[in-house]
C-alpha cells in the first residue's frame, strides 16, 4: 500500500472514530445553552429552570446566554452555525423553528434540517393580555372597541416574526379587527412596555405574562390553550371564541446544530429527562402555567416540521408578509 493510500485509510479511520470518542468524554468543560430573545420572557424563564439541574446531571454547568434580535433569528442562526460538539446548543421556540421561518424567506437556516433536535422541554399557553387602561376587561367587549376603532391600538409582540406576531396577525384576520404592530427584541422587553401602559396590548406566552395578570398589571382577555386554564378558570380559549386555527401553543426545547453525535443527544436528552423529574423543578416548570413534554430527539424533530407546516399554511392562506 501506498503512503497516500496509508494516509487516505487513517483519515477515515479518525472521521469515522471521532463522533463516538468526543461522546464518550462529553462533556469535559462548560456547555452554553443560547436563549434567542432577552431576559425575562419565556423563554428564558424555562432555560434558567432546566440549567442547573441540567448542568448537574451532565456533570458541567449548562451557562445560559441571551442572543436577542431577528424575532429569535439572530440567536437561533448562531446555534445552527455552532460547531457540533454538543458544547453550544439552543433553545428551540415556535417562533424560531416554525413561525419566523414561515414568514420569512431570507432567514438563513432550514428548521428542519439544519438543527439537531434534543427535546421538547415543555409547552405552554399563549395569550392575549391588555393593560388595566384598556377600555375592555373580557372578551366580547374587546372585540367590540377593536371593531369601533380599527388602527387606534398597537400591540407588542417579542419581534417580527415571532410566534406572538404571527398569532396576533392570524387572529386579526380572522376577526375581522385590525391593530397596528409594535415589534421588540424579545417578549421581556415588550412585556415591560406593557405593563406600564406604553402599549395597550400583548400577544404574549402566559409564563411570562402570569405574574402580572396575578397582581392586576395586566388583564388576561382570551387564551390559545386546549382548555381553561385553572389559573384563569374566567378566559376562554379562543377555541371557545370560534377561532380554533389560533388555539395553538408554544413548545421550548433544546436543540443543536445538525450533525451532533447521536450519542451526544442521546446524553443531553437523558440528562434533561432526569432534571425534569425532580419534583422541584417541574413544580417551577407547572408554576409558569406551563405542561412538562420531556419526548424524545425523534418525536421532537417531528413536532418542529408540524409546527412549521402549520405556520406555512397560514402564512400562504392569509398572505402574510412581513412589516
């Protein structure tokens, strides 16, 4: 044999070898888990739960980062061009995986493809919120100002795109009313402009916007859940308002760039499974008004296509474009 074909047989004995040892040592140093919107949404709220216990279990921190902008894009395009070694993994929204990536043709990852996907922490409810100013306090009487003075409200939203954006977007047309749209850089930034009265009204994921429903801050007006929800046992579903095609919920996952060894999601997975066993921390995870998932990496890269399929047809249905 030839010492080029010597070489050629060695470089595929390493390519081939090279996934499976890196496994077995992972992790051996920090591990950085990329939340794509600011602190205090969500979606954050959930990533700071699962870190520690995760990070415990591991045998490594698991450090949670804030990468805001794009609607999640900005964070979500950092994971997907992540080296896949399992040391830099993401938080996996609707708004990342299905709804920004509907609506926006220019996005430059494939939901589908380009992530490999862990698990479905958990999913929750998403909800319509206004501020106490707000000349309606239920829904029917909501309705009823929105059609009165169509263009008069803003509503914030976490970003362009977004699960909260596309929502909203969804149920106006669907509704018939028509308010103007007020993007941030992550749902705490909108929640906070909010509450103190900057913008009249959310579309909101319910973790986040609870507490301030629970102190008066904020006025919960109808909710995308499969039921009432006991927290709120007076806000119908918008099932309950004939508007099932909005009665969806968001998921918040982990996931990695494509290509992560097997045996690398196959740990992460395990690892989160067992931190969402732990009485205490699904307690914190259900306090939220959010439902524990913790599925497989298979069952939730088929749960991410759904969504997005979904979300496409929406977006084509009710052509709508960005702002």
């Amino acid at each position: 044999m030839q010492r080029r074909d010597w070489i050629a047989l060695a470089t595929a004995v390493l390519a081939a070898t090279a996934g499976p040892a890196l496994a077995q040592g992972y992790p051996n140093k920090p591990v950085k888990l990329t939340v794509p919107f600011a602190p205090g949404g969500t979606t954050d709220i959930i990533a700071r739960v699962i870190s520690e216990p995760l990070g415990k279990n591991l045998g490594q921190n698991v450090i949670v980062e804030n990468k805001a902008g794009g609607g999640g894009v900005i964070g979500a395009t950092e994971t997907a061009r992540a080296t896949p070694d399992g040391y830099s993994l993401g938080v996996a929204t609707v708004s990342t995986t299905a709804a920004n990536p509907a609506i926006n043709p220019k996005i430059a990852y494939n939901p589908t493809t380009d992530f490999s996907p862990i698990i479905n922490i958990a999913a929750t409810p998403n909800i319509i919120a206004v501020h106490p100013s707000f000349p309606a306090k239920d829904y029917k009487s909501f309705v009823e100002v929105l059609k009165k003075s169509p263009g008069k409200f803003s509503y914030a939203s976490s970003g362009t795109g977004g699960i909260g954006h596309l929502q909203m977007e969804l149920y106006k047309g669907l509704s018939g009313t028509f308010v103007t749209h007020i993007p941030y850089r992550g749902a705490g930034p909108a929640l906070n402009d909010t509450v103190s009265g900057q913008v009249p009204m959310i579309f909101d994921n319910l973790p986040s916007a609870l507490p301030f429903i629970k102190d008066g801050r904020l006025v919960p007006i109808v909710v995308a859940a499969p039921q009432r929800l006991k927290e709120l046992p007076n806000v119908p579903t918008f099932k309950e308002v004939g508007l099932e095609p909005v009665n969806r919920m968001a998921y918040y996952g982990i996931y990695g760039p494509k290509g992560l060894p097997k045996e690398v999601v196959d740990k992460v997975n395990a690892a989160a499974v067992k931190a969402l066993q732990d009485p205490a921390v699904r307690k914190r995870i259900e306090e939220t008004g959010s439902l524990i998932v913790a599925n497989t990496p298979e069952q939730f890269g088929q749960q991410i296509k759904a969504e997005f399929d979904v979300y496409k047809k929406v977006v084509d249905s009710a052509k709508l474009k960005l702002d």
